[in-house]
C-alpha cells in the first residue's frame, strides 16, 4: 500500500477509524521524511507510529528490538493483519534466513525486524545496503541509557544508523524516560536534532497499591484469590530461587503459574513465555528478566514481592498490565528489610563511586514513593516531568489516607540506641536487636550481651514493634540510618546528628487503620469500560472466545493476534449478519475479514440457534481454519503449543479455562552467634520470613 494515505491503511489493514493521542503527528513526522522521539506509555500504540509509516513510504521498515524470542510473534500478529514481514534472528535455521534476506533485497517486505547486536555484522550491514530501507524504528530505546534500568551495550552503537543512511528517517520509542533519560537517548543515538512527542505518562486505569509486608506469600494468595481469581498476570520476585520457590507455592494453592528467570535454559523459558501468551489465567512468576514487550493486552495484575530498584523499572514493570484500557492492578509488599536488602547491595557492589551513588538516587526516588502521604500517581508522575496533577482517587492514598506524625522523639531513641551500642559497648546489630532493646524484651540475645543494663533499655514501648520496624524503614529511607557489613547492621550517618541535637523534626507515615477490601474497579472516570452484553449475548462472546482459542491453537499465535476480546465483546453485542456488518466493527481489517469473517458468523449462527428455547441445541464447538502459509510456517515454528494440564508441578501448571473481560483501548492497543564485641548477625526480620504458613499448601519440601 505505499502511496496510500496513513488513513486508509489504518482503516482496511487494522480496522480503526481514527488515531490516537498523536499517532497522527508522529506518522506525518515519519512519512515526510523526519526523524522523531517518540515516549508514549504502553498500551498507547507506539507500534502503530512506524507499522504505518513502513507501509506507505517506499522501501522496508527496519525496526531494532532486543526482543528477539518475542520476534515471531510480532510478524506474525502482522502477516494476520495482511502485513509482510520478517525477522532475521540467530533463531532462525540457515534456509528461513535466507528467504527473509531475498523477501528485503526483493522490496517484498514492509517490515523487518533485527536484534540491535546483528547491526555490529559486516554482513547484517552489507544486506541493509541492498535492500530500500524506509525508516529505522528502535524500538525500547530507553536500553541506550547506561545508567537505567534496562541498560543494553548494543544500543550503543545504533547511532551507526544515521552515519550509514543519513537521508533515512528514524524514529526512538519507549514507554519509560524521565526528562535526562530522553536527553540521554537523543544524544547517544544522534537524534538531537528530532522532533520530541511526550503523549503523558498516566495510566488511569492500573490502581497503584504498595501494602506493608508481613508475610508476603500469604498476602499474595489473599490477592489473588479475592481480587483476581482467574486472572492473568506477573509476579515480579528479586532473586531466582524466590521465583521458584513461590511459583511452586501458587501452584500447590491452587493458582496455575510458570516460573521465568536466565537460570532456566532457552527451550523453558520460551515454552513457558509461549504459554503465557497464548493460555487464559496463566501467572507468570519472574525476574525483571521477564516482560520487556509482552503484548499480552489482558494482564490484569502486576505483583512485586520484592522492592524495584529504581521508579522507572517500577513503572516499566507495572504497565505491563492493562493493555487492554480495563481496570487493573500494581500491587508490590513492602517492608524493612527490602530497604535493608538495597541499601546492602548498593554499598557492597563492585561499582564505582559514581555509579553507586546514581544507584542510591534511584532507590531513594523509589522509597519516596512507597513512604509518601500524598497521592502515589501524582508523585509517579511528577518523577517523570508531570507535575501538577490532582489526586487521581485511583490509588491507596487516595482511597485510604495514611497520616504523618511528629517521630523526632522516637527517631532519637533509635539513633540513641545505635550510638551508645557503638560507643559503650563496639557493637552493631540489626533493626530486630535494636526494637528489642527499645521494647525492654528479655531475650536470650539481650541477657547474652547484657543489653538490658543499657539505658536506652526498655525507653520506647509508647510504639508497638510494627510501628518500631516501621520508623526504622522510614528513617532508612531519609537517610537517617544506614546499613552496613554482610549482615545488614545499622549505622548512624552525617544526617544523624542534626536529629540527636534536637537540630531536626523527623516525619513519620502511620499507616491507615485495615479497612474493608478495596474494590479493584477503578473510578468510572478514570478506566475503559468493557462493552455491556445481555445474558444471551454473555453465551455467544464464550463462544467466539472458544473459536479463537482454537483457531490460536491451530494457527500457533496467541488468540489476540486473531481478535481482541473487546472486538469478540463488540461482535457478540452488534450480531452482525453479513460480512459487510462484521467489518464495520472496530479492530476488524480487510484481511481479518477475508480470513476470519465466515467463521465467524458460522458461530454466530449456531449461537443463535442455541438461543432458541425449542431448537435446545448444544453450544457451537469451534470451527477449524485452514492457516495461509505465513501462519502455517509460525505455527511450526512456534516454541510451545497450549494444551490443558493438570497437576501440582510448576512446569505442568494446572491451568484453568477462565479467562478475564478484556477491551481494547483503540489503535495499536522481570553463621553462629558471635561473641561480645563483634559485629553479630542481625535477628532474621519478620517481613523476611516470605514463606508465612497461614492458610497455605507446602510442597513436601517445606515440611
């Protein structure tokens, strides 16, 4: 379709009427010729800003993704819209590469996806010289950033891009850049000289909740069961054996779940990321190693059991749900010795100097949004360059105000206690010492070092051991206490002083009072509401969504690379009766239509036919489709096939059939004790213990 207007291919290819936001500044940006930077958060169609672009321009679109296992799926969501495209990848066997590599040099693609690391190929490059090349589009652009979260050396060296084809206009996309970060990206990639689009930061329809952390397994169980039974989602753990261990607990409560992290081999990892793509329900326990372009669009929960290192991974993180626009959920347990566990890291790694003091101004960015009093969404946003907004009503400060009170009288008791450990008596110990020597508790501990003879002993039973483990975090966080040594004690800082001098008034949060369950539906004004549906019309989207799932199946894609559910919803509400019905509905394209429009309707026939009282005819089993080549070569080539498997095992995963209501958002929508004197190891924090007993199923070996 190059020559045609931006429009129409919007139109016939991907079956919307209009743009989004400024999709239609950035395509005329690329379509005339100009370069663009481009922040647009996810779910707000950023692919769409160069898909269309590629098609009409003359030439191919190259689009740079370090998502290489992710790459089939992304050609072949657009050979199902009726876009060619192809990917070179070290995935690929000698003779599918050469195939792509004829399709571009041929002008027989309009997209061609490669991995940042093939642009350092003499023979990557020699084959771009060959071909008409339409645009660059990189894709995750923030990976340039060397000090950001997802920081990756091959984008590095991408500003060849410009040196090589200086006449071909590139476009930087990504969902996650404060203001330094996008200077970053512009400088790094020569792109200083593009026009910027900054669509907002805001995701109104994800509820922003950080809880206090006490046994963090059973909490994450409450969630789930109460609040998103059936649910897509992820769970994000720090460390590899935690994503095990607590992939295996879901498992054996009940929850289906695969674990994902690098320690797993290649052929693991991809079955389990292709089972989550392409199953209803699945939960996907992880590393930050997971995650980075799912387009999974009906995620409705992203879980941290652990605390992100910085704001701008908690954001990436999070807004991998709610894609779809529909009400869902970022949830992260949050406690003491998360801040611990990060201040240790940060002193005890090999980093310089520099580095490790950019590490402390990310977790301090991120403490400050887990400590605040004030709306979460309004200081998220702030931290990304948005300030000014209004409490969204969205959020648990919002919905469950927390107070502040005047804790300099308590902060003095604790930094007294650690100052006369240190001076009287050359010990250091962690907070579970120091919260027993404030609450005159006789532990063996405490008569073993004669702590009760100290005179701080016994000084701050005004606050109970959960507000104690609270001013310590809190304290950690404005830097008032810092942690030391292998076993995370607690010094004073430069900053200590000014507090024991009466010099300094310390603000505490106090948490608010439990209060009955808070809905996961976000304010009617803030999220997309799915399209209502009768009780016979509920009966007819089950059975398109049983067509899809086996169409999928067959055709070895995820089901929404077939049809969305908001455009099932749709369906299922407008009952169309002729094709020509059918492809006036949004999400519907030309070549869906041509493909998927008779059985669709064929469905729609035997629902109603299932309607009628008298006919008493069974439910309408999914009808078979013969795949085109291109999908009939993904099916092949496709890591994992979803089928439905029971037991309590993580890698079998019972799975269940359930599956959320989704809606689009329109276009485009991972020692012993030691003796007196010495540094001792600090007594084992409660909100460490994540494997709480309350109400769970162990594997055998937990017993």
């Amino acid at each position: 379709m190059a020559g045609a207007a931006p429009v129409e291919v919007l139109r016939r290819l991907f079956g919307y009427d209009t743009f989004r936001n400024q999709q239609e500044e950035i395509i005329e940006q690329l379509v005339g010729g100009g370069d663009a930077l481009v922040l647009m958060p996810t779910g707000g169609g950023k692919s769409l800003c160069y898909q269309i672009p590629a098609i009409v321009r003359p030439g191919v679109g190259v689009v740079i993704s370090p998502l290489i296992a992710l790459m089939q799926d992304q050609v072949d969501a657009m050979r199902t819209l009726g876009v060619r495209a192809g990917f070179i990848n070290s995935t690929q066997e000698w003779g599918e590469r050469r195939d792509t590599e004829a399709a571009f040099i041929g002008g027989e693609l309009d997209l061609l996806y490669l991995a940042p690391e093939a642009l350092g190929s003499d023979k990557t490059m020699r084959l771009l010289e060959r071909g008409r090349i339409a645009l660059f589009a990189i894709d995750e652009a923030h990976c340039v950033a060397q000090w950001g979260h997802d920081f990756r050396p091959d984008y590095l060296g991408l500003s060849v891009l410009h040196e090589r084809w200086p006449d071909v206009p590139r476009i930087a996309l990504t969902a996650t850049a404060t203001t330094a970060t996008r200077d970053e990206i512009a400088t790094r990639l020569n792109l200083t000289e593009a026009k910027r689009f900054v669509a907002g930061f805001d995701r109104p329809n994800i509820q922003y909740r950080i809880v206090p952390k006490k046994s963090p397994a059973t909490q994450l169980l409450d969630f789930l069961r109460t609040e998103h039974k059936d649910d897509a989602g992820i769970v994000y753990c720090l460390s590899r054996a935690s994503v095990e261990r607590t992939a295996e607990l879901l498992v054996a409560n009940g929850v289906p779940a695969l674990p994902y992290h690098a320690g797993l081999d290649a052929r693991t990892r991809a079955a389990n990321q292709s089972r989550f793509l392409r199953e209803d329900g699945l939960v996907m326990v992880a590393t930050i190693a997971f995650g980075m372009g799912i387009d999974k669009p009906d995620v409705r929960f992203v879980a941290h059991l652990d605390l992100p290192k910085s704001v701008e991974g908690y954001y990436q993180e999070t807004g991998r749900a709610g894609r779809d626009g529909l009400p869902s959920t970022a949830w992260l347990a949050y406690g003491l010795q998360d801040v611990v566990q990060q201040r240790k890291m940060i002193e005890t790694s090999d980093a310089d100097r520099t580095r490790r003091r950019a590490l402390g101004q990310h977790l301090d960015a991120m403490l400050a949004l887990c400590e605040t009093v004030e709306c979460r969404r309004v200081q998220l946003l702030a931290y990304f360059g948005e300030p000014g907004g209004q409490p969204c009503g969205n959020c648990d400060t919002c919905l469950s105000p927390p107070s502040s009170f005047d804790g300099t009288v308590a902060a003095q008791k604790l930094l007294s206690t650690v100052l006369r450990l240190d001076r009287e008596r050359n010990q250091r110990f962690g907070a579970g010492q120091l919260i027993d020597i404030l609450l005159g508790r006789q532990t063996d501990k405490v008569t073993r070092f004669r702590h009760d003879q100290l005179s701080v002993y016994g000084i701050g039973t005004e606050l109970s051991e959960a507000e104690w483990r609270g001013a310590v975090r809190q304290m950690l966080a404005q830097g008032l206490l810092a942690v030391e040594g292998d076993y995370g004690t607690l010094s004073l800082t430069d900053a200590s002083g000014a507090v024991l001098a009466k010099e300094r008034q310390v603000m505490l949060r106090r948490e608010p009072p439990k209060t009955p369950r808070q809905s996961r539906a976000a304010s009617p004004k803030t999220a997309a509401a799915p399209t209502a549906l009768s009780g016979e019309a509920v009966g007819t989207f089950e059975r398109l969504r049983a067509w899809r799932a086996a169409t999928a199946k067959e055709q070895g894609v995820p089901a929404y690379v077939i049809f969305h559910d908001a455009t099932l919803r749709q369906i299922a509400a407008d009952e169309p009766r002729s094709l020509a019905d059918l492809g006036r509905i949004s999400g519907i394209g030309e070549n869906k239509l041509a493909k998927y429009g008779q059985p669709v309707l064929d469905v729609l026939a035997d629902s109603l036919s299932a309607a009628v009282p008298a006919a008493a005819a069974p439910p309408a089993t999914a009808r078979p489709v013969t795949a085109s080549p291109d999908n009939a070569a993904a099916g092949a080539s496709a890591a994992a096939r979803p089928g439905a498997v029971s037991g309590a095992a993580v890698r079998p995963g019972a799975v269940s059939a359930a599956a959320p209501l989704a809606a689009a958002a329109g276009p485009g929508a991972d020692p012993p004790p030691p003796a007196a004197g010495s540094t001792p190891r600090p007594k084992p924090a409660a909100d460490d213990d994540l494997w709480g007993d309350e109400e769970l199923v162990e594997p055998d070996y937990y017993e």
